[in-house]
C-alpha cells in the first residue's frame, strides 16, 4: 500500500488538469463536485498509506518511493521521490481531510460566480502544491511545493482581482514570500555545500558532521524562509490582507496548507536545529513577540475575517514558540487542532458574509444566532477551541505549548519570560474572540443599521473616526438584510470540523492513562532532537489551572464589554491597535522614499558603472577596428608586399641582433 503514496498527490493534479481541459464545459456545480471528488480520494489513499504505515514497527515506519532521477548534475542527485513517515503522512492526512471539507464548502459558497470552474482549477492546484511540499523527500522538491502554493496564493488572494484591494493584497504575498524563497534557497545551498546532499534522510545522518557556526546559519536562514511563509515578524504583512479572496481560500491558507509550511519545515530540519541553541532561542522569541503583537491587533479590528487573520498570525507564533522549545510534537499537535477550529472559523465567518450579503463589518451584525442556528452553534465550538477552554482540542495543545516553554533552558529565565508572554497572549485570544462571538452572534441586530456614506471629493466621510453604528451621520441607502442558514454543502462541513475541534484532544491527551497517541507516532521522527517534558503532575495541573483561568477571564471581560455593555468597548479599540501599530505604513513610507531611493541608486549604479564599463570594452573595440579597418582592403597584392615588408624587417632585426 506504501507504493500508492504518488497517488496522493496525483488525484488533485488530475482533477485540476481534468478541469483546466474541461472545466468550462462541466460548469457549475459539475466542476465543483469534481474537483471535490479528487480531492476527497486523496484523502482516502492517504488515510490507507498510514493504516499500512502503523502495521509497521515504529522503528520502521520510513519509506522512500523514488519516481526517477531528476536532476543529475555533477555531485548534486536530486530524486523525485516521496518519503512516507510519521511527520509527512500526518501532514498530508489533515491537509487533505480540511481541504476536501474546504471544496465542499466552495460548491455552495461560490455558488453563481462567473469564474466558478477557474477557482476550482486553482484550488486543485493549490492542494497538490502543498502535497509536494511535505511528501518530498527531499530539499529541492520541496522548494518545488513550496513556490507552488505561494504562486497559487497569488491567484487565489487576488482572485476578484477588479476590486483593487485584492489585486494588491496578491501582489502583496507574492512579494513578501519572495524573502523567504531567498532564505529557503540559501540555507539549500549551504546544506548541500556543506554535506553534499539535498535528502532529508542523508541530512538526519549527516547533520552530526555540521559545525556550531554551520548549523547556526542554515537554522537562522530557514526560519527566514519559515517567517515568510507562516507569517512571522517582520514578515507576516501579507497575511492579514490575504482574506481579500474568497472565504473558502482564506480557510485554506489560513488553516491547512500555505501558513503551515514554514512550521513544517522547521520541524523537519529539527536534525540541524537542535545543533544550534543560539537558533532556537532566537525562534521561541520571535514566534511569541509574533503571537504577542497578532493578538493585540486582532482586539480592534471589525472585519469578522480580519480577527480571524491576525488570530492564525497569532497562533502560527505558539507554533514556532514549541519549535524553539524543542516541542516538535506540540507544534504539530497545535497545527492539527488549528486547521479544524481555524478552518472552521473561516468557514462560519463566510457563511455570516454569505447571509448578510456580503457584510463583514461585525458592528452591524448580532443576534445571528437566532436566525442561523448551526453556524452559531459550531462557531462558537470554534471560539471556545481557540479560547483555550477545556476539554476543546485548543486547551489541550496550547496547554502543551504553554508547558515546553515553561521548561525552556533558554538561560536568565527565558523559558519562564516566554511562558508568561504566551499566557497573556492566550488571555487576549479568550478577550477576542469573545468580542467577535458576542458581537456577531449575541446582542441586538444591526443587519439594517444605516451605514457611513461613501467618501466623494464634495462629501468626505472619515471610515477611520467611525465609532458604532452610526447616529447622527451622513447615510447611503443600504439594501435590506435578511440573515438565513446556509445550504448544506455549506454547514456540513462546519458540522465536521466543529467535531474535530471538540474532540481532536483526543490525538495526545495526558490525563487518561498517558494517552500520547500523536506524540508515540511522531517520536521516531524526532528521536534526539525531541524535548522531553521532566515537569511532575502537579506542575502540570497547576500550569493547566493558570491557563485555564487566563482564559475565563479574558471571556468574562469580553463579556463586560460587548454583551452587557458595562464597558465602552471603543476605549478598548485604539487607532494604534486598529493599524496593527502602523507597520503596515512604516512599510510603505520606509519603500516609497528610502527604500525606493536605494533602489534608483542600484539600478543608476548598474547603468552607469556595469554597463558603462561593458559598453566601454565595446567602444574601445569598436574603435580599435576602425583603426585597423584600412589594412583590410582585400587586395592580396597590398598582402604580399605586407608580407614581404615584414620578411624584410624580421631578417634586418636578426641581423643587426647576430652583428652586435
């Protein structure tokens, strides 16, 4: 069964061939079963793969499918292969299980889109990207994944690209990611510079060899690549701005394929990592002043998708917290459970945008629950799993982050510093998303509130002043709304992933007889690179109990203030925090003027001085022939005499040298 593991990727490269062939002609919703249809068998072949893969030893559970030799050149053999173990069958199983429920979802939300066939094209596309990543078995293949999701993000963020501000949240990412791309290509370089080879396993054996140095930069260069693709200070611009395409591909990225990348990769370098310590400190802080900082924006943003993007940003930084902690488990741990209550926010917020016609201003949403009854019960499964509320998977995988950090040998204390950030920032998570529940789903309705008036040049109307639903200002007509539960293609899967989120705990739950599932399947992976929790019960509970109650009291303040309205919640929601603290315009003001600046002074530096010199190499050439040019008159008498002079000249010069 091992042998089927190219079907994996295959399926979804079939279907988005079949439709690039045919989709136009399958129209909706052919197109859209039909790519569900790959997708989910997929899925299906992955899920036999690691049945077949837990029949083995655990020793045993690694296979290597080599297709052909790809790329033979010199000393560099790079293989189109898969490796099938533990990290990459667990990977490949959540990313095709919450992307089939993602395509069920798009057949009923892109419902009446003129491009219906295209956007499944790109979404088939997308999947089998992101299956090359983390079945390669090697370096480069994984590049190749890598490069593909990214240019699939492209397509798919700007996928409405009339509207301008998708157009350029696309432009955005592909940018963006381009540094990571230079991060990932570099660290390439010097791994197979150093070892001599690109392939995972001849890494795993050969890292032992790396000098501390070495090691130390191959590590700080692919938590730049990781940084890029998951969203990490400085770099995590783009993914805010990525909710401009259509729900169902920020559920995507946001939760199953893209954003999970550089974690992934992380981990699966986890035999160079751990040879640098200098690395690993550097990326648990980076991933919780990440966490930080994503959670702080999200408390005053208004768009329902916006919350939910800084909320991954936020989250995506517990993850390299665990992969700086030396938790690899809890990093994937923590990646599975968020691509089932990520997933299944996205999913609930588009099914909101799709009732309220295209709303997603949460200030003129509440009492949604009423009127749309499974999207407010599974959605509210979500917030209580990203709250950190027990027993939803959430609690149990933050909680085990939250506990590799507190055991951190970081050195003065890191560890515990980290760990007090994480809480905090698990305290505004249980702060935030209870503002977004209570202000969508509870409260009174405000679906035919009028809205601000659209800024003209004879009647500016500042979006960024507006506080509320609006009382004494200038007004647009505003369509009436009339909220109603999605159709099922839409809120089944909800239902699913809201049953993930409750109970994917499960996967390594501590407290019932040690049941560690995920953590025994993944230890043979991480053999000698894994830190190994020492801390006793009690510390663990007492750890749990903190966490726990950070969490109620961030939901009981959220409570305060926009379900009882005992707070004037606009004091909470500060421009500062509403513009993610400017980084955004320090970005832009730093490239139009400086950096635009460097940049005309490179390429005048590049016309004047490298050009310049090349085209004077050929100047001068140039005129040297035309010096040379009257010699050249193609009379062979005018040579003869040449010759003959010349002859001349060469025996006077002989016979003036043998006389002296």
């Amino acid at each position: 069964m091992l042998d089927l593991i190219w079907l994996v990727p295959a399926l979804p490269l079939a279907g988005f061939l079949i439709l690039v062939a045919a989709g136009a002609r399958l129209g909706e919703p052919r197109a859209g079963w039909v790519a569900t249809a790959f997708t989910s068998a997929s899925f299906v072949v992955t899920a036999l793969v690691w049945i077949s893969l837990l029949g083995r030893d655990a020793e045993n559970r690694v296979f290597e499918k080599v297709l052909f030799d790809w790329l033979p050149a010199g000393n560099l053999r790079v293989e189109a292969g898969f490796l099938v173990d533990p990290l990459a069958i667990t990977m490949a199983l959540f990313v095709t299980f919450v992307s089939s429920l993602i395509h069920l979802y798009s057949v009923g939300y892109m419902h009446g889109d003129p491009k219906f066939s295209k956007f499944f094209v790109y979404l088939n596309l997308f999947v089998f990207s992101m299956l090359m990543l983390v079945l390669g078995n090697n370096l480069v293949l994984t590049f190749l994944g890598w490069e593909g999701v990214g240019a699939c993000s492209y397509l798919l963020i700007s996928f409405w690209h009339t509207r301008e501000s998708a157009a350029r949240a696309g432009k955005k990412a592909f940018i963006t990611n381009r540094v990571g791309d230079w991060g990932f290509m570099l660290a390439t370089f010097l791994i197979f510079t150093t070892l001599g080879t690109v392939t995972y396993t001849d890494i795993g054996a050969l890292a032992p060899n790396l000098a501390g140095g070495t090691a130390t930069a191959v590590s700080l260069l692919l938590l730049v690549a990781a940084a890029g693709k998951s969203a990490q200070l400085p770099l995590y611009v783009w993914l805010p701005d990525a909710m401009e395409g259509p729900t169902p591909v920020s559920a995507l990225i946001h939760a199953a394929t893209m954003v999970t990348a550089g974690v992934y990769l992380l981990s699966r370098m986890s035999p160079v990592l751990v040879h640098s310590d200098v690395s690993l400190r550097i990326i648990a802080v980076v991933g919780t002043a990440t966490a930080l900082f994503a959670a702080l924006a999200a408390t005053a943003q208004h768009d329902i998708k916006k919350v939910l993007a800084y909320s991954t940003v936020s989250q995506l930084g517990y993850m390299f917290l665990a992969v700086g902690s030396g938790a690899y488990v809890a990093a994937l741990f923590h990646m599975i459970t968020h691509a089932f209550f990520k997933a299944l926010l996205f999913l609930g917020a588009g099914s909101v945008i799709h009732a309220m016609n295209d709303e997603q201003d949460m200030r003129y949403m509440g009492a949604l629950r009423k009127v749309m009854p499974i999207t407010g019960a599974t959605f509210i499964v979500g917030w209580l799993a990203i709250a950190g509320v027990p027993p939803f998977a959430g609690f149990w995988s933050k909680d085990d982050i939250l506990l590799a950090a507190w055991e951190m040998d970081g050195g003065g204390g890191l560890g515990k510093v980290l760990w007090a950030v994480g809480l905090f920032t698990a305290l505004l998570t249980a702060y935030y998303m209870s503002r977004q529940v209570f202000m969508v789903f509870y409260g009174e309705a405000h679906w035919n509130e009028a809205r601000p008036a659209p800024a003209t040049d004879n009647d500016e109307v500042d979006l960024a002043e507006f506080e509320g639903p609006p009382e004494t200002v200038t007004v647009e007509a505003h369509s009436e709304v009339h909220p109603h539960e999605s159709p099922w293609t839409m809120w089944v899967p909800l239902v699913v992933l809201a049953t993930g989120a409750a109970l994917g705990g499960l996967l390594n739950l501590p407290v019932i007889g040690d049941w560690l599932f995920l953590e025994r399947f993944l230890e043979p992976v991480f053999a000698g690179t894994m830190h190994h929790i020492t801390a006793g019960t009690g510390t663990k509970l007492l750890l749990a109990a903190i966490a726990t109650t950070g969490a109620l009291i961030g939901i009981w303040f959220a409570a305060q203030v926009w379900l009882w309205r005992r707070v004037d919640g606009r004091k909470l929601e500060p421009r500062l925090l509403e513009d993610a603290f400017e980084v955004d315009a320090a970005y832009a003001r730093f490239f139009g003027g400086p950096g635009r600046a460097t940049a005309q002074l490179a390429a005048d530096t590049d016309r004047v001085v490298v050009d310049g010199a090349v085209n004077g190499v050929a100047q001068g050439t140039r005129r040297l022939g035309f010096l040379l040019q009257p010699a050249q008159s193609g009379l062979v008498r005018q040579y003869a005499i040449g010759i003959a002079v010349g002859a001349l000249g060469l025996a006077t010069w002989l016979l003036i040298g043998a006389v002296a």
